[in-house]
C-alpha cells in the first residue's frame, strides 16, 4: 500500500465514549482520518479536536444533521477532493474492527473490486453475537437489497463497513443518494448503475451497550417502498434504456402472460360448473409460460451481476473525470455522465 492513500470516514453522532478508542486503533497505513460531526448534541467534534493528538485526524461539521449517509458522504466527498486513492468508512460506535482496515483497502488497491463491504453473515460462528431481532432484520433486508441492487451474491446491505476506490465519488450521484438509515442500500443501487464490482468482506462485529437510534417499525416501511422504487429504476435503466436484449422481452411478455392468466382465471372462477377444459387452459397456460420466462429473466439478471473493475477502466487522472462528471465529452460510455 506504498504511495497509495488510504482515507477512514467516521459519522460522528452520540459516539462521544467511543471514539477515541477507534482513533487510536487505526493503523498507520491510514493517512488521513476525518471525524464529522453530524449536528452532534454531544459536540463530539470539538471534542476530539481538543483531545486527540493524531496528526492525521480532520474534523469537519455538518451545520445540520443529515444521517448517517449524509455525514458520509461529506467525509467521502472531503477525501476524494484531498487525493485520497481508498476510502474507508466504519462506524463511530466501536462495532467494528479497524484492524480490518487493511483487508478493505487491499481488495479496492489490488484492482479487485471497486466496493468491498463488511459481511457479518460470512461464518456462522458470527452470528452468534447478533441479537436476534437484529439478525431477522438484517436476513430480510438482505433478501429486498438483492432485488433493488442487483447484487445477488452479496449479504448484509446494511452494514456499515465499506471501502470504495475515490475515483468513484465523482460519478455516483451524491445528492441522490438517501442519507440516513437506507444509505447503505441504496448506494449499492447507485454502484449497479456504474456497474462497479462489489465484493464482501468477511467480518464480526461487536455489540455492546449502544444503543440505536432506528425506529424498526418507523423504518422498515420506508425501507421496503425504497427498495421497490430502486428496483424499478434499476429494471427500466438496465434493460430498456441501456440496453434491450432477450431478457427483456422475457420480463415483459412473462407479465403479460401472469397478469392475463391470473385475471382471466379469476373471472371465470365458478363461473362455470364444472369449467370446460378450454377456460381451464386459457387460464393455466399463460400462468405457466409466464412463470418459466420471469424465471428465465430472474436467472439473466442474477448472472448479470458486474464482474468487472470499473475503476481500472477509468482514466488515472483526476481531471478528465471532473470533466465527465459535469457532462464534459469522454471516451468513456454515456451512462457514467449522469445518475438516475
């Protein structure tokens, strides 16, 4: 990791107790740390600028808080404009390891992959420790990020331990992304539109005395309306403004054939006493077709998971990608010039 620049983001929210325990923990391979203070009651900002020696740690403040992805991505958005080459971002409430930096680090330095987050589900020895309301909850939105995001082979999309190679800051569409609890999973949906690669990171975590500030039943409605709205986006941008291939057609004239088999049956049900066999099969054999053809686009969406790294597609100068970020002309293709 010579000459390369690692960067680690903290939101700073009520972590007061914690947080110069994790400072002190952060390796040497870590060149700049920032602390944000997120609107913080506790003036955890000013704390750790009077207390903390490390000449590594910046603090910067949110005028108003903004959530967890807000603080975030202003740390993020910080580090890319210092010259960061990784950016790393654990959480400010002492559940996670930052020994594990370098295992971050080394899988967006190595050309791996543009994305790597922790994954808690990796061994079951580690679950464990899980609380057992947050690990049906975590299992849930797991199985609703794998649709929105398109990332199949990726579990726990709600953890918050993540690494991204910086040269992707600049493409992602930060004002769009949602900045509180649903960050995580929709930045994931934001990386499907780049197709950037994600990998997980095997990982523990630690669970004390802390106390969340989510409200599950607050949440969890906005969750899943978030995450059907995402996945529409991503169906429509992926397989009809994109591009248009077979799996396309599959999707579209399976629905078809679910819907018209479902009401067609529905309104003939005991309509006729007994049914003839011809209302049967016009009923069943469009359900049954339209079944094997979603299936057919289910398997084609699942194989369509990136397995590319983006960013050693991307040009080494920073330049050229401000440039495309403002819609300036590039060689690289259209969908990068804009989110969705």
């Amino acid at each position: 990791m010579a000459h390369r620049k690692i960067a680690v983001v903290i939101p700073s929210y009520n972590v007061r107790r914690y947080i110069l325990t994790i400072i002190k923990h952060i390796g040497p391979e870590v060149s700049s740390i920032y602390v944000v203070d997120d609107a913080c009651p506790e003036k955890s900002g000013q704390f750790v600028e009077t207390t903390t020696q490390d000449p590594r740690v910046r603090v910067l403040y949110n005028a108003q808080n903004l959530g967890v992805g807000g603080a975030t991505m202003a740390g993020m958005t910080q580090a890319a404009a210092d010259g960061a080459d990784v950016i790393i971002k654990i959480d400010g409430d002492g559940q996670m390891d930052p020994a594990l930096i370098p295992n971050f680090a080394n899988i967006i330095l190595s050309g791996e992959a543009d994305y790597a987050k922790g994954n808690r589900f990796f061994e079951p020895e580690g679950l464990t420790d899980m609380p057992l309301g947050r690990l049906i909850g975590n299992a849930g939105l797991s199985f609703l990020a794998k649709i929105s995001s398109g990332y199949w082979y990726s579990l726990d999309p709600t953890n918050g331990f993540v690494a991204i190679h910086a040269s992707l800051i600049e493409l992602l569409p930060l004002d769009k992304i949602s900045k509180r609890y649903f960050f995580e999973s929709d930045l994931l949906f934001r990386l499907n539109i780049l197709k950037a690669r994600v990998i997980d990171v095997p990982m523990y975590a630690h669970y004390a005395d802390e106390v969340s500030s989510m409200k599950p039943l607050r949440e969890i409605p906005r969750f899943a309306a978030a995450h059907m709205r995402n996945f529409g986006k991503r169906i429509f941008y992926n397989y009809f403004v994109r591009n248009f291939s077979l799996a396309s057609v599959e999707l579209v004239l399976g629905t078809v054939l679910m819907v018209f088999g479902v009401i067609y049956g529905l309104l003939h049900w005991g309509a006729e006493v007994p049914a003839t066999a011809g209302t049967v099969m016009i009923a069943a054999l469009p359900i049954i077709i339209g079944a094997q053809l979603l299936l057919a686009f289910l398997n084609y969406d699942i194989q369509s998971v990136p397995h590319t790294t983006l960013h050693l597609r991307l040009t080494t100068s920073r330049r050229p990608m401000r440039a495309l970020r403002h819609g300036a002309k590039h060689s690289e293709p259209p969908e990068y010039k804009k989110g969705i």
